[in-house]
C-alpha cells in the first residue's frame, strides 16, 4: 500500500473517530458513538495488520474471507457425500438440491463478546444493573461456547432435497414476515389477515424445512437419565464443590450486607443468585454414581426401605409441624427426610431410562376412570358451587367479552387468547350466557389437561407414578377450583404440561415433528397467565447447556430447534404483536402489584420484600396459602394443597433441588420458580393464581417423590410382585385420604366472601327486574364488580353508598320504577331507620337457602343482606312540598305532594298566593346560585335564609330547607327556577339543573341528622374545607370519609327526659364528642397532630364519662382526626345499655353561609 492510500484511510479513520466523538458529547447518544468509534479503531488496526500484500489484494482477501464468513449458498448437480471432518455425517444430496451453508468464523464470537464488554460496561455506568446482569449471562456463555469451539468455523447448512422444499420455505419465510407487518397494524382487520398469513408461513415453512440431522431411528430411541456438565471432570471433583460452597457462603453474607439498606437492597438479590447458581454447581454433595451398590443384597435392600419408610415418617411429623405454625421444625425434618432418601435412592448417571410394564388394557381402564372422576369433580353441581362467581372470572374477560359481542367495540387479536374463542364457541353452540355457559371454558381446560398430565408423567417418570399423580391432580381443590370457573389461566397449565410431553418426546426422537408439536404447546402458556411467558425460560438454560455439554449440539439439532420456535410462533405472535401496539396491554396490572410499584401495600424495601416473598411462596402449599378463597378455592390463608399431597411435593421439591443437574430436574425446577415469579415479585404474596404455573412442577414432584417409594418396594420384591400387589395396596392407602380431602374441600362445605356476597346481590337485583332501581347500601362493593354486573349491568339504574343522602338522591331519579335497598352486613344495623322512613316496604332475608332450597334456612353461607323493597306509590308519598294557597275570597287551600309551579286548574282562582314548603335535596356539596326565569313575584329561602338571585351560597349536600313565596296575579305570569353549582372558590360549573317534582321531599321526610364538615387540613381550618352534608345518622364504616383528614359534625340532640347520658363515639384514629361546650368524651389517640392539639386543648369543655341532661335540646358537636370508620353511640342511664344514637332526635345546624 502506498503512502497515498496509507494517508487517506488513516484520514477516513479519523473523520469516522471523530464522528463518534460527535454523537457521545453533543448528541449523548452513547450507541452511535460506540459503533462509529469501534469501526475507526477496527480500519486503523488493519492499516498496519495488512504489510507484505498490496492494498486490492487484501482487500480481495478479506472481501472472500467475509463472504465465506457470512453464507455460502450452492447449488449441488450431482450426489455427492460430505466429508466427515467432524460432527454428523452430512446426508446424500441428490441431484437438483439446495444446500445452504452458513460458516461463521470462531474468532467473531470474541468480537462479539468484546462488543458486549464495552456495552456491559456502558450499562453498569447508567446503573442498568439488570440489564448488566443478563449481558453478563449472556457474555459468560459466548466466552464458554467459545472456548470450548476446536474448529475454525461453525457450519450451518440447510439441505433441500427437492426444489418445491425450497420454494415452500421461502414462500414461508415470507409469510411469516407479512404476516407480523399486519399484525402490528392497529387495523383490527388487519391483524385477523395478519395471523392467517402467519400461520400459513408456520406451516409452509415446516413443510418445507428439511428434517433434523439429529434425528432417531425406531431402534434408537433409548433416553438417558442425563446429568447436565457430568462429562466435565472438574465439576466433579470434591474441591471444586468445597469452592463452590465457599463463594456461595460469601455471596449470602454480601447479601445479607446490602439487604438492610435502603438504596441498594436490590443488589443482595443479585448476590443471592449468584449465591444459587454455586449451590447448583456445587449439588449434589456426593457424586454422581454409576450404578447401584449392593443392589442384590436382601438385607440391604430391606434396610433400604426400612430407612425410605423412616424418612416418610419424619416427614409427615414435619407436615404435622406445619399445621401447628412451628414452620423452623417442619423444615428442617422435610430436609433431613429428604437427605435420607436422596442418600438411599440416589440418581445415577448413564442410565437409560427403564419403564415399568403395564398391560396396556389397565392403562386404558384407567385412564376411563381418571377422566370420569375429572368430569364428575368439574361438573358436579356446577350451577350451584361455587356459589360466588369471581371478581377475576368475570372480570376483564368477561366484561370486554359482552362488549363485543354486543358490537361496542373490537378488541385486538389475541388481546384476550384462547379462552376468548373457546366461551365464544360454547356461547354460539347454546345461543346464550350464564353462570354454566362461562364456566365451560374452565371445565373444557381442566378436563382435557387430565390425560395429557398423565401421559406426561408416564414418559418423565413410570407409568405408576403417572396413575398416582394424575388421580391426585384431577380431585385437587387448588385444580378442581379452576376448572369450575370461568378462568383460563390454567391454560398456562395445560400448555406446559402438552410441551413438557412433547419436549421429552423430542429429546428422545430428535425429529422436527416432536419440536414443532413442543414449541406449539408452549405456546399455549402465553394465553393463561402471565408468567406463562417464562415458561421457555427454563427450555433456553437447558439448551444453553445441551450446547455447552454436548459436542456439536447445535449443528445436529439446529432444524429441530427452529421447528420448535415455529410452532411457538404460532400462538405466541398473536400475544407478542400487542405490546409493539400498546405496553399497557399487558403491563398496566403489573405495574400496579409488583413489589417495584407505588402502591402503598408495595414493600419500602424492595429486596426484603422479594426473599420474604419467596418465603411465603415456597411454604403455600405446605403452610399458609393464599388470603383470598378465589384464588386457590380454600379457606383464606389455608395451604394451597391437602396434606398428604403436600408431604409428597415437599420432599420431590428438595430431592429434586439436590438433584437439580439431572436434566428433567433441572427444567423443573427452573419452570417452578419461573412460574412463582408472578407471585414472589408481587405485592400480593402468596398468589394462587399468579402462581398457577407452579401446579406443573408441583405435580412433578410429587411424583418424584412417590417413585422413590415406589422404586424402594420394586428393589426389595421385583417388579411383577410390587405392580400387581404393593401398588395397588399403595394407590389405596395413600390416595384415599387426599381423595376424601379435596372432595370435602369442594363439596363438603360453603366458602364466603366478596365475590358470593355481589353474586347474590346481582342475581336478587335481576329477580327483581328492570323495574326496580337499585342502591346497593355498602362499602365493600359497586355495581361495577365484575360478579354483580354479570347479572345487572344497567349501571344507570344501580349505584352504591353509604351515605343516606345518596340514597335520597337516587329516589329523586325515580319516575315511575320501584326501588330497593340492598342492606349489607357493614350498614345493615341502620335498616331499622329505612324501615321507619318507608313503612310500607317489604324486606326479603336473602340468604343462602334463598337461592339454594337445598340448603337449610341460615345454614350454608348465610345471610348475604336485606333487599328492602320500595313501591312507586310509597315514594310518590315523600315527594314534593306543602303547597299553602291564599286565594282572593279569603279561603286557604292546603295541598301535599305538590310541585312548585302555578297550575293551569286554579286559573279561575287567580289572583292567588302560594307558600311551598318543604325539603330540597342538593345532591351535592358546593356553591349554589339559584335563578328565576319568568315574570312572576317569587321569593325564595333555602334554610330559613332569603336567597338572592344569582347570588352564590355555601350549602350541604342533603336535604335542605325550602321556602318559595309566589303571587299570581294573571293568567300569563309563570316562573321556573334552577340553580348552579360549581366548586367552591373555583368558577367551573358542575350542574346546572331546573329544580322540579323530583327534587322536592314533604316537610315532614328526614327532618333529622348533623351537619358534617369535612377538611382536607390537620386542625378544622376553614381554608381546608372540602366538603358539607347533612347526615340523618353517624354511622359509617370506612371507605366514604377515607379522603378526609379532618371531620366534624355540628347540630343539636333533643333529650327527651332528664337523665345521665353518656354520648361517645366508636371509632378508629381520634374522636371526641362535646355536649354544650361543658363536656366533652374522647376515645383513640391525637398523635403528633400539634394544630389538632392546639385547637382542642383551647376549648372550655371538660374530660367527662358522662352527664346529666336536662330535657330539650342541646349543642353537639363531633370532631374527629382520621376517623374514617365512626359510629355515634348513646348510653341512657348509668345501668344503661350502649346503643345506636335515635337519628330522630338529632337536629341538624342548617346556617346558610355566602
């Protein structure tokens, strides 16, 4: 190269070197500067690599080494047979095939892992520890892969061995590229075509793809009890393992050190992984061995057992333990079961695999009676247990499903999955929905996962083991629960379980069949629950170490490999393409829940809250399950599974965390913590349901654990005696217990809760019809939760409060419908009052003999609520004002319900004057200004207090005082009158509304009850607030007052006798109640609230237990710091019982302020 040449590429180097300065100072784009100062330092090194050739040739020569480098495709004319240098022995390729090879040098494994060093580092600078983190993963098995690479190229071909494979590929390969352009289109239509195309691509390029190299003949399908790195010496030397225990014990210490801190608890989880991945390295503690000692020696044998059977028995003391709350006690006799038995069953390396034989017309027998009992345990009593439908069953899913099939809107495809279509299809085939009609999705899932869990763990594991677990999973509750709802999540299950078989069946053929038939399963997972979307986790690790472990790995099972993501493309793509459209698709919830969130329940130290979560997780099925009965179909905090089940998982559980090399070990373990990760990185733990994944591995391991029993009886009495007489005795002893249990657990007793409580107010609310508005007088649910609006969803005629005024304002919507009260437990003591307020309705106990005869009268889940019943006619009654009329002859005419307008009738009484009288009820509290329209003379009070036109006033929510004076003098005079309210001490308007019929209540309706002031301040400032009503009674149980720092309410209580009187509140927080300025009687503690003490303490009033009232009225007042949950009690007479305050002899203070 001659100097000219030299300068200018030194020259380009740099203009290139400075551009990257350029984008890392001006632009801070860190990306762009790394690549443009890499290639400047890439030509410069080059410059002075290249001496002895001139520059075309070097050129020429790297341009060749690039080409061979990046693909080399060729087209074969004649057969001809590979030389084998190494690896498999390429197949014959016939005249007219297509051999594509892909050679990438060993060398740009190095670049690359260079290029991810410098980025590693870029991440750790930006504090991106995760991202850092898996980088170094993923830079660690690059450097391995690398290191363990002999040749200088690895090849990649694909063979087509005839020319219509190829075009079928390609025309794949396209399909599969259009059909993702549509699917990421917000074009509902689009995406539908979108995922036609994809599958169409799928398919085409199976089709079209050749078969695995890898693949097995019929005669060859041994599998091997593999052992994962068991051909590397050095992970099996003792001093290895002592090092690997030594790191792991220093990185639990550095964790332990970070996991107290408040800035860098996360890092302890780091270390703690870290930690782990030694422990896995360093497991088990004695090796590997090769085969059994002394396995001919009878009294070894029975001693074997003898000491299996011992292990068991500590065991279920350990499950004992659990049951008693000593969980340190229960543990540490599962572990030291589990030693035992893992020292006396050990896993042994180099073994094929050996299966027991059954007769294959028992197997069919049972597999006809496990499908029956799983039909029967879904079906049975379906319409009337569970009784409740679920907040999460009829929730989202259900609430979009309705929308669109009532044509509100389009969802995207996939934006609901499988379970979508399937409730779509069984709504088609019936031609309606109900409770029944959309459990059918769940019962369908949990039926058709039976079969398939057993004929997976007859491959993973024996078929007695597979008979043993598959009769526990079809009975158990945590399972059962699931297929008897509406949910899908449990696809999530039924996806691993089909994968897991399929997978096992590929690792045995090695054919494209098994892969594409496992990738397909799985990725059924991505339609259940979230965490389904790590069910491949464990599938990539383990391939990693196939690759790492197994000579040549990828190049024979690179084909098998990319079936498999075909056919997990195929469901997963109508999944994935959502988040490229909108992240909160997915992502909205768990932002909300997860442990990393701002929710007030979200742990303040996030690393903490993460190991104490794994905690709770890994003891659910043993200790303490889930707090909600929705989620497992349990007791709250009851263990997810029944107790002879939860011995058994435990021990599988250790034994295969010992084991955890083993292959089929390892992706079970690695897909149960995968799986539990919806739950430990939630705020929410333990969740049954966002851990529904771990019944997968969980099953597994109990059947782990049965084969070691198992196994031990087919050592000491041979496989014929052991299958046809200690099995079965086995299957007897040890199913029936937990068989008995989960029956009893399903069907055997009533569980309650928020979900029975709505359902059963939605199914009265639809008895009742549309006829009847409805307010649902609680705080614990709305019309909008999910359960109750499956059966009511005419939201406009339903609504919820505990506020008495709400429910007024609701009867002032009324024209002609009835309506009803639903008394709740938590405001059902005030159902006295509303009975008194409309003596004519009629109450219905609704409780659970209501809806079920078959239940006796208060037995099952109880009483759900009142349901007061409220005629039209009886309303009519309340509503409008006292009309006192003065006409000219000097007679008065006085009539009730009247509305406030002149009449057309008394035109031949005219001129005559007019007094309303009554209650006006405003909604809401603000600042109101009335008008008047028209010509006629109208004066008007609100509370005793002449109101201005367009005049702005303070005045409570609630009923209000009305007084409006009208003359008549002709025929032509009229007048309507309206108000407006809008925010106080802010000009938007929230109402404008004409006052009519329907506002107005009779004088004598509700005259009772305090005024309430409500602060968003520390000490009852009138800057802060934020609110005014007038409330009949005290009484409210929690959520309505939840926004308000600060409430008091003011009025007078008229004493009917002189006597001792004790008036106090219950109440959560602070309250105080002061009568007459004199005394005062407070319950709760201030705090630190120094403006609150400042205030109280400047009152006269005195610290009293009681006193002595006169008869008549007297001041009351009732502040209270906090107090969301408040109820005013009165206690008449020293000896007198405590009661509820009579809200009839409260008064409110109705001062209209302006």
């Amino acid at each position: 190269m001659n100097n000219l040449k030299r300068n200018i590429i030194i020259l380009l180097s740099i203009i290139i070197f400075l551009i990257g300065q350029y984008f890392i100072f001006y632009k801070n784009n860190y990306l762009y500067s790394f690549i443009f100062t890499f290639i400047s330092l890439l030509i410069f090194i080059l410059i002075f690599y290249i001496d002895n050739l001139n520059f075309k040739q070097k050129m020429l020569f790297y341009i060749n080494k690039i080409k061979n480098f990046v693909i080399s495709i060729k087209l074969q004319k004649e057969r001809k047979i590979a030389k084998k240098e190494e690896g498999p022995q390429i197949d014959v390729l016939k005249s007219g095939s297509f051999n594509f090879e892909i050679k990438i040098h060993k060398n740009i494994f190095l670049i690359l892992l260079i290029i991810l060093l410098f980025i590693s580092q870029f991440l750790l600078f930006k504090q991106q520890i995760l991202k850092f983190f898996i980088l170094l993963l993923i830079m660690i098995y690059i450097f391995i892969y690398y290191i363990k690479l002999k040749v200088e190229h690895l090849k990649i071909s694909l063979n087509f061995k005839k020319n219509y494979k190829l075009i079928i590929f390609v025309l794949g390969l396209f399909g599969l590229v259009a059909g993702w352009i549509l699917l990421i289109k917000s074009n509902v239509r689009l995406q539908e075509i979108g995922t036609f195309i994809t599958v169409l691509g799928v398919i085409l390029c199976f089709l079209g793809l050749p078969e695995n190299p890898d693949k097995r003949e019929n005669n060859n399908l041994e599998l091997k009890e593999e052992i994962l790195l068991e051909d590397h010496k050095i992970f099996n030397t003792y001093l290895f393992k002592i090092i690997m225990f030594v790191l792991m014990s220093v990185f639990i210490i550095l964790g332990n050190k970070f996991i107290v801190t408040n800035d860098k608890n996360l890092i302890a989880i780091y270390f703690y992984f870290i930690a782990i991945v030694f422990l896995f390295f360093g497991l088990p503690l004695i090796n590997y061995r090769q085969k059994s000692l002394n396995e001919d020696n009878f009294i070894i044998k029975i001693i074997k057992i003898l000491l299996i059977l011992f292990a068991f028995n500590l065991a279920l003391k350990g499950q004992n333990y659990f049951t008693k709350n000593n969980i340190n006690e229960a543990v540490k006799l599962f572990f030291i079961a589990t030693f035992i038995i893992a020292f006396i069953q050990p896993i042994y390396k180099n073994n094929t695999k050996q299966y027991e034989k059954v007769p294959v017309y028992i197997e069919v027998v049972f597999l006809l009676f496990v499908i029956i009992l799983a039909v029967y345990f879904r079906l049975y009593e379906i319409d009337k247990r569970p009784f409740g439908l679920e907040n999460d069953e009829m929730g989202g899913f259900l609430n979009n499903y309705l929308a669109v099939i009532s044509g509100k809107f389009t969802p995207n495809v996939g934006n609901h999955g499988i379970g979508f279509n399937i409730t779509s299809f069984y709504h088609f085939l019936f031609g309606h929905i109900d409770r029944v009609i959309v459990r059918l999705v769940g019962i369908t899932i949990g039926i058709f996962s039976v079969p398939i869990f057993y004929f997976f763990i007859r491959r993973a594991i024996n078929v007695p083991a597979a008979m043993f677990t598959t009769i526990i999973f079809a009975v158990l509750r945590w399972n059962v629960h699931y297929g008897r709802s509406a949910h899908f999540m449990h696809l999530t299950v039924l996806g691993a379980i089909a994968g897991l078989y399929f997978m096992i069946v590929a690792l045995q053929r090695r054919d494209k069949l098994s892969y594409f038939f496992s990738g397909l399963s799985f990725g059924i997972t991505w339609h259940g629950a979230l965490t389904g979307w790590l069910v491949v986790v464990p599938l990539l690790t383990y391939f990693i170490f196939k690759s790492i472990n197994e000579k040549f790995y990828l190049r024979r099972n690179y084909i098998g490999l990319f079936a498999f993501f075909l056919g997990f493309w195929i469901f997963t793509s109508i999944v994935i393409h959502n988040y490229f459209i909108s992240t909160r698709i997915y992502f909205a919830r768990i932002q909300e829940v997860s442990v990393f969130s701002k929710d007030p329940n979200a742990p303040r130290n996030v690393g903490k809250g993460i190991v104490d979560n794994t905690q709770r997780v890994l003891l659910m099925f043993n200790h303490q399950g889930d707090s909600r009965q929705r989620n497992s179909g349990g007791f709250p905090y009851e263990p997810t599974i029944d107790f002879t089940s939860a011995i058994f998982f435990a021990i599988g559980f250790i034994y295969c965390m010992y084991y955890s090399r083993h292959y089929l070990f390892y992706i079970m373990v690695m897909l149960f913590f995968s799986q539990a990760a919806g739950s430990i990185f939630s705020i929410e733990a333990p969740s049954a349901m966002r851990a529904i994944g771990t019944m997968t591995p969980m099953m597994f391991f109990i059947g782990v654990a049965f084969n070691v029993l198992f196994q031990s009886f087919k050592n000491l009495f041979g496989e014929k005696f052991t299958i046809r007489i200690i099995y079965p005795l086995l299957l007897i002893l040890l199913l029936y217990k937990p068989v008995k249990d989960n029956y009893k657990q399903i069907f055997d007793r009533w569980i309650n809760g928020l979900d029975e409580l709505s359902t059963a107010a939605g199914m009265y609310s639809a008895e009742l019809g549309l006829n009847y508005r409805i307010i649902l007088f609680t705080e614990t649910f709305y019309p909008g939760h999910p359960p109750y609006a499956f059966y009511r969803r005419d939201y406009y005629k339903v609504n919820n409060s505990s506020c008495p005024v709400d429910i007024l304002s609701a009867i002032s919507l009324i024209k002609d419908e009835n309506f009803a009260i639903l008394h709740i437990y938590d405001l059902w003591e005030m159902l006295s009052y509303w009975q008194r307020k409309f003596p004519e309705s009629t109450v219905d106990d609704v409780d659970h003999h209501y809806f079920n005869k078959s239940v006796t009268a208060g037995g099952g889940l109880g009483r759900f609520f009142y349901g007061q019943k409220i005629s039209n006619q009886e309303i009519q009654k309340i509503r409008g004002l006292k009309g006192t009329y003065y006409y000219s002859d000097g007679s008065i005419e006085v009539i009730q319900n009247d509305d406030a307008v002149f009449n057309d009738v008394k035109r031949n009484k005219i001129p005559y004057k007019v007094i309303w009288e009554g209650k006006f009820l405003l909604p809401q509290y603000g600042e109101v200004s009335f008008n008047k329209t028209g010509n006629a003379n109208i004066k008007l009070y609100i509370n005793n207090k002449k109101i201005e036109w367009g005049d702005f006033y303070s005045i409570p929510k609630g009923l209000n005082k009305i007084k409006i004076i009208a003359e008549r003098k002709n025929f032509n005079e009229n007048f309507s009158i309206s108000y407006l309210r809008k925010e106080i001490n802010k000009n938007n308007i929230l109402a404008n509304e004409k006052l009519t019929k329907l506002n107005y209540f009779i004088p004598e309706f509700m005259p009772e009850g305090l005024r309430g002031y409500f602060y968003s301040g520390t000490a009852w400032e009138e800057s802060s607030l934020a609110w005014q009503e007038i409330d009949s009674y005290i009484y409210f149980p929690g959520v309505y007052l939840g926004s308000y720092y600060t409430l008091k309410w003011v009025g007078q209580i008229n004493i009917k006798e002189d006597n001792y009187y004790r008036i106090y509140t219950q109440n959560n927080n602070y309250a105080r109640v002061v009568i007459d300025d004199k005394w005062y009687i407070e319950s709760g503690a201030i705090g630190n609230e120094k403006k609150a003490m400042e205030f109280l303490s400047g009152m006269k009033a005195q610290s009293s237990n009681g006193y002595f009232l006169t008869k008549g009225k007297h001041k009351i007042e009732i502040y209270g710091i906090k107090s969301h949950t408040i109820k005013l009690y009165w206690q008449k007479g020293q000896a007198g019982m405590p009661e509820l305050m009579p809200p009839e002899i409260l008064i409110p203070d109705l001062t209209i302020y302006d």
